[in-house]
C-alpha cells in the first residue's frame, strides 16, 4: 500500500512539475513579447483562468520568474511586470556591452569552425525572414536561433555564460523584443552582427569585442533619445 502511495505522489509531483514549466514557459513569453506590459499588475485569478491552471502552479512560475528578474514581488502589494527606468535601463545595457564585448573576444579565440558556419547560417536565416517581414523588424527565437545566446555559448567561459544566460538574458530578451521594431533598424542590426561574425571568423579578438561594443553601445543611444522624448514605441536595439 506504501508503495502505490508513493507512486501516486511520484506522478502528482511529475504532473506538478510539468504545469508548472508550462506556466513559467506561457507567462514568460506574455511578458518578453509585452503581452503583459511593463508595470502591469499580475491579476492571479485572472491568469490562472487564462492558463487553466490552480493558482500553485501559477504562484511558482511567478516565484521562478521573480528569480529571472521579470517581475516584482512587492509586500502586501502583489506582483507586477518589471518595468525598469531609463538610468535602469542605461544600466543594465551598460552591463551588456561589457560582458558581450567580452564574450565576442572570446569568442573569436576559442569557437571552432563548425560553430561559426552555424552563425553564418543562422545569419543567413534572419536575414530571410527580415526580407519576408519588409524589414520591419528584427526579433528572432530565443537560445540557439539568437544570435546574441551563440557568442555567449561560444565564448567558452561558464560564469560569463551564466551571467548572460541565466541572470540577465530574460531580461534583455524583454527589452530587446521592445527595442526591436524601429524602422530600418533590422537591416542595420543583421549588418553590425555580419561584422562581428566576420571578426569572429577572423579570429580577431579585439575588433570582434569593439563591434559588438558598438553594436551594443548603438542601442543605448537610441534607448536615451527616444526615452527622453518619451516616444515608447519607437526604440530600438
């Protein structure tokens, strides 16, 4: 009798476990895309209705998602999408530049041939669905379909992976796919990352770490102006 206790608990956990992911999967990608706008107050009913699920399950993904920094648990307030200020946002590209700039050097020492054709490929990819798109906009996949997730895998550096990856990348993937849409700015990003694949295949370091500086350091500058003239809708990585 123990042991069919046990197993029923075994599958109630599996079970358990499995909506929760998919719950922390469905509410993730309602906040990156803006779904589920910046500052929005995270209605638990509601979305719990509108995932079908029991409010555990949904009070984990926000637990998990909180970790990811993508919302915001306040003390008797409730939750909410994260909405970061401009000197936040100037922050946290700040940041990106460093560590991708970083990441682009070392990835120009230490991927091997077959990784960089894949880039090349997965390059080629955007570019065709930048044309079907009429240059709209440029917003691909996360993980291996993101241009930005291979150079941090290929830097070959764990802890520097870990820190794009982990702590920050659902956070810059939110602000990117916001960023994203700007007229002209799609062909002028699939270019910049031609560059800097180029130097990564050239295995020159230094100007595969300034390009992406740059690359990176482009996007701030365009996040200021517009931010400052409050024109939310037309940034831009």
């Amino acid at each position: 009798m123990q042991i069919v206790d046990k197993l029923a608990e075994s599958t109630v956990q599996s079970t358990t476990v499995t909506l929760t992911e998919r719950v922390t999967d469905a509410l993730q990608h309602a906040i990156v895309t803006g779904d589920l706008a910046p500052g929005a107050k995270l209605n638990e009913p509601e979305l719990a209705r509108r995932f079908g699920v029991s409010r555990g399950p949904l009070r984990e993904a926000i637990s998990r998602l909180e970790a990811r920094r993508l919302i915001r648990v306040i003390a008797n307030a409730g939750a909410r999408v994260v909405a970061l200020d401009t000197g936040q946002l100037i922050a946290l590209f700040e940041t990106r530049e460093a560590l991708e700039g970083q990441a682009a050097r070392l990835a120009a020492e230490r991927m091997d041939t077959a990784a960089i054709e894949e880039l090349r490929l997965l390059l080629d990819r955007h570019a065709a669905a930048i044309s079907a798109d009429g240059g709209r906009a440029y917003y691909q996949d996360e993980g291996d379909y993101d241009f930005h997730y291979r150079i941090a895998h290929g830097a070959g550096n764990p802890l520097l992976a870990g820190i794009l990856l982990d702590d920050l990348y659902q956070l810059l993937r939110m602000y990117r796919f916001r960023l994203s849409a700007a007229h002209g700015r799609a062909e002028q990003a699939l270019a910049e990352h031609g560059q800097i694949l180029a130097a990564i295949a050239e295995r020159d370091g230094a100007l595969a770490e300034l390009l992406m500086r740059r690359h990176v350091a482009r996007g701030a500058a365009r996040l200021t102006d517009v931010q400052g003239q409050g024109k939310k809708d037309d940034l831009s990585l």
